[in-house]
C-alpha cells in the first residue's frame, strides 16, 4: 500500500448476528402489567413443576415453554390511539424474516423445519401491528420483534370465516374500547396438551386461546375467547390421526370460534389469569359444553353482563 493511500474503512461486525441481536433484545422492557391501571398479570402456569423462560419484547412479553418449544402464553399493551397501520417495511418483500431468539438455545424453538413444505403457517400470537404504537422508532422495532419463531405457533393454512373472526377481535375489541380509553392488554396462546399430535418433534396444538382486558364504566373488564382447529368434529378425530400420512402433518380442521368464560380457559389452560375470572363480561352457566358460545359474526360477541 503507497502511503500516501487513505487507510482501509474499519472491519464492521456481522449485522444481524446473533450477538447483535442478544445485544439488540437486551433492552426490551416487555409487557407493562399496569398498563390500564389495575395490574394484569402475564399467565403463567399454576404447576411450579413446569418451567418457562420470560422473554420480553418491544410492549409485549412472551412465558415460553422449552419443554414444548412453543409459548405457553403471551401478553401484549395495545395503544388503539397511537397504532400505526404503515410501519415503515410493512410493504417490503422479504421484510417478514422469521428468526430464533438468541437468548434460547434454537433447538428449544421450533423453526422453519416444522413449516417447510407442508400445510402448516407461522401463526403469530402476538399480532404483527398490536405492539407497533408510538413513536416510529419504537413501533417499527415492536412489529419486528413479532417474527420471532417464540412468538409463532403451527396454524393449518386453510383461511375461514372462523379465522377471520379470530384475527379481527382485537381490532373489534378497540372499536369498543373507543369510548372508554382505547387500550387493552391482551394475553394469548395455544391450549398445550399431552395429547396434541407429534409432527417433526413437536407436539401441534390443536385449539388456543385469547383473554382481552379492558376498562369499562371504570372498571377492569375481560373476554375470552378460543379458536379450535381440530379435525372435523363429525368424524371420528382419533381415526382420522391414526390414517394421516406418515411424516404428514396433522389432519387439521377448519376453525371455530368461540367466546368462553376466562374460568374455562384457565382450566383447559392450567394457567393463572389474575383478576381476569372475576371481572368477565361473559356469565357462566351451566356445562362448560353448553356456555361456550360459537361466533359466526361480531354480532354474536358479548361485551357487557
């Protein structure tokens, strides 16, 4: 090299790594439990026995399951007033890159090898855009730190009138919030059972559940809800797992929704729900059979006793 040549730009460190990520997660505050005002606990699992890893994001938290490979819960702030529909990359092809969280071993999160060429989606718990309020340069980081393989969850790819119920309740739940104070805290995640199917070393949930907060009239106030994806329940399920494929995921089925009572969810869940059982808007009666509510339309969802 002459001398007189200007010295060679510094060597820059891998962007996107896994220390820069570690580094770039190390500040997440995570899920503000007093967000509304009166404390909303995350949910976490009733038996000590079984053990999880708290993972804070950008406004949300994951409670995930190593055991599992999958969240046993989640818990995310949404701001109705401050949420912004174009963050910056919503639009940009390749934008949406699923990573493991650096902070868990890859081999206790479930990647892209349970997806590949199947039926199944990367279902978020955490909806992409629920975290993604404030400022710009809080809520692009928020939205990104939702494709994170701790926050997905196996989905069949089949699109229903029961999905799309699922995926806007939240947006519905705002709408009535709107007059109110336009915040809820939502915790959601899948019902995690001993006898969920095994596909390619994971067990696949096949219902989950989501349990919204809110304040109404001045006070705490909560709805639940549970989306079901098992296989037809007019055919004999059991069988219809014994004949898949080998090596073919579960035969899953469309999906139902329902609005239950938070009490139910904590049972099927074994989980904690704090203050939420006694503040649902939703009355228990009867069996858990016949007070689950199937929601064919928004109509049908109860938001007041």
């Amino acid at each position: 090299m002459n001398p007189s040549d200007p010295p060679p730009p510094p060597t820059s460190p891998v962007v996107g790594g896994p220390g820069a990520r570690r580094a770039a997660l190390a500040g997440r505050a995570g899920y503000d439990e007093a967000f509304l005002g009166p404390v909303v606990p995350p949910a976490l699992p009733v038996r000590e026995t079984i053990e999880t890893v708290i993972l804070p994001y950008t406004h949300f938290t994951v409670v995930f399951r190593p055991d599992r490979r999958l969240a046993a819960s989640t818990a995310v702030c949404i701001e109705g007033r401050s949420l912004l529909k174009d963050v910056p990359g919503e639009d940009v092809p390749g934008e949406d890159v699923w990573e493991f969280d650096p902070r868990l071993p890859e081999e206790q999160q479930a990647g892209d090898e349970v997806y590949r060429n199947n039926s199944l989606d990367r279902g978020h718990l955490v909806r992409r855009l629920d975290p993604a309020w404030g400022a710009p340069a809080v809520a692009a980081p928020a939205r990104t730190d939702t494709f994170h393989f701790t926050n997905a969850v196996p989905r069949s790819d089949v699109f229903n009138r029961g999905m799309e119920l699922w995926q806007g309740l939240e947006d519905h739940l705002l709408d009535h919030a709107a007059e109110y104070d336009r915040k809820l805290t939502v915790l959601t995640g899948p019902v995690l059972q001993d006898s969920d199917p095994p596909y390619r070393g994971l067990q696949v949930p096949l219902r989950f559940w989501k349990v919204a907060a809110f304040m109404q009239d001045g006070a705490l106030a909560a709805a639940a809800y549970v989306l079901d994806q098992s296989p037809d329940l007019g055919r004999d399920a059991e069988r219809a797992l014994a004949g898949a494929t080998a090596g073919a995921p579960p035969p899953l089925g469309p999906f139902r929704t329902y609005q239950v009572p938070v009490s139910d969810v904590a049972e099927i869940t074994e989980l904690e729900f704090g203050p939420l059982p006694d503040v649902d808007v939703m009355p228990v009666f009867r069996s858990p059979e016949e007070r689950w509510r199937r929601l064919e339309s928004y109509a049908d969802v109860v938001l007041h006793p």
